[in-house]
C-alpha cells in the first residue's frame, strides 16, 4: 500500500472517467459483446457454473473478512482475553469491507444513482434509457448499476492481500487483481453491470483499503497497536462481561437449592 500503488489508481480512474465520460457508447459495445441479439438475452445469466463461481466468488471475499468479525465479537464475548488475530488486522478487514461492500455502494450510490443495469437498457431489448456512468438521473428506482457492490466485494481482496508477508506481497496484490477482474467480468456477462460500474467498484475499494491502511499502520499520527484494540476493547466490554458473570454465579447458586429441595427423602405415610 505505496504510493505508487495510489497513482496508478488516480491514473486509471481520471482516464476511464474522461474516456467513457466523452465517448459513454464505449459502455455499450463492450456490453454487447456478451449479449446475443438473435435470444435477446445474456445467455451466460443462464449458465449454472458461471452462476456458481459468481456466488463463489462472494463468499471467498466474505469468508475473507470472517476472521476480523470472529475475533471482534470473541474479544467482546470474553474481553479477559487476548484477540484471536492481531487487533489491528481484525479491525482493517472489518472496516474496509463494510465501507466498501456495503457502505458506499448498496446504502449509498445503488440507492440514489439511477443508472439502469445493461439487461434492463433499450439498446438491449429492455425498458429504460441508457445513461452514462457520471449522471445519477437514471430511471432506476432502486438496486440501480452504478457502482457494483459484487465488484467491490471481489476487488476487496487487496485488503488481506495488504496483510501477507512483504515477500508474499506482490503475488497476493496479482491474485486479487485477477480475482476482482473475474468477478467482474462475470458481473459483465450476466448483464448486471457496464464496465464503467465495475471499473469504479475496484477504483473506489483500493481508495478505500489504501486509506485505511494509512490511517491504521502507516501515518505516524493516526496510526494504531494492537495492543491499543484490545486495551479499547477490553475497556467497551468489560461491564458487560462481569454483569453476565454475576447473572451466571446467581443462576448457579440458584441451582443447586432447587436441587436440594426436588431430591429430599420424604418418610413413608
């Protein structure tokens, strides 16, 4: 997570965005290359192993991003304990993917950017006009294309990618590269998204992973420990964890009175 890594996606992001900002037809012919005009469907929507990897590839991101979860909720279920990965990793995994996959594309752009996806265009047997990537005034209602969150999701993988060891690094950052453009690809063919919506679901995620991994491990002012996460939440859930402690000691005293009491020997009548 260099500098180098940031300006080659500022790069990319200002040239995709003048190139399909002035020539938006660009969206459409690529579109059409996974369309047939004879079915007037994408037919690989149709396809059970495309759709399988597609749905594959969502849950190799998420099962990603599951040891960040697992250790946050571990350390506030019993904070007298150490995490179970270094805090810093658990906390970088689990917000980054939150803002990228969720945050900024479902709740934010999908809900108020009224791209049509390409399935639901006119130049593809659909209802809705065509818009370019940079005007939100769409007919979509709803769930609209722009930007994809499975796209986001895949490209997530940079994230963990940041965390190999740095001889491991370079291979991981190719592996999600590939892994993101697949995804996205298939996002592509089944006509749920232009090229435009996935090229900036993977521009916005490394904007995201980058500073976020500046602000957590690399700028001297804001950069956490691990220590410090697990002191922070240790601090968040202790209350908590002695007021379940002196609920169970009630319970257990509770217990063994009853016990005593189902088990006394009556005398015979």
């Amino acid at each position: 997570m260099n500098r180098t890594g940031l300006f080659i996606a500022l790069g990319l992001a200002l040239v995709i965005g003048l190139l399909f900002g002035i020539f938006p037809e660009l969206d459409l012919k690529l579109a059409a290359l996974f369309y047939d005009p004879a079915d007037a469907s994408f037919p690989l929507k149709q396809n059970g192993l495309a759709a399988f990897a597609r749905d594959g590839a969502m849950w190799v991101a998420w099962a990603l991003a599951l040891p960040g979860l697992v250790a946050i909720v571990a350390k506030v279920a019993r904070p007298d304990r150490p995490m179970l990965i270094p805090g810093r990793a658990a906390v970088f995994l689990l917000v980054t993917i939150l803002l990228s996959a969720v945050v900024l594309t479902n709740l934010t752009f999908k809900s108020y950017w009224g791209r049509p996806r390409p399935v639901v265009v006119t130049e593809f047997n659909g209802p809705l006009e065509f818009v370019p990537w940079w005007d939100p005034r769409g007919a979509c209602g709803r769930n609209c294309s722009f930007f994809s969150g499975e796209g986001a999701t895949a490209f997530w993988t940079y994230a963990p990618a940041a965390l190999t060891p740095p001889a491991w690094r370079p291979l991981a950052y190719v592996a999600a590269t590939l892994f993101g453009v697949i995804a996205s690809v298939l996002r592509m063919a089944f006509g749920g998204h232009f090229f435009t919506d996935v090229a900036a679901a993977g521009l916005v995620t490394f904007l995201v992973i980058w500073l976020a991994h500046g602000y957590i491990y690399r700028w001297r002012r804001t950069r956490l420990s691990d220590e410090g996460i697990d002191a922070a939440l240790t601090r968040f859930a202790w209350r908590g964890y002695l007021w379940r402690r002196r609920l169970g000691a009630r319970r257990a005293v509770r217990k063994p009175s009853l016990v005593s009491r189902s088990t006394e020997v009556r005398p015979d009548d």
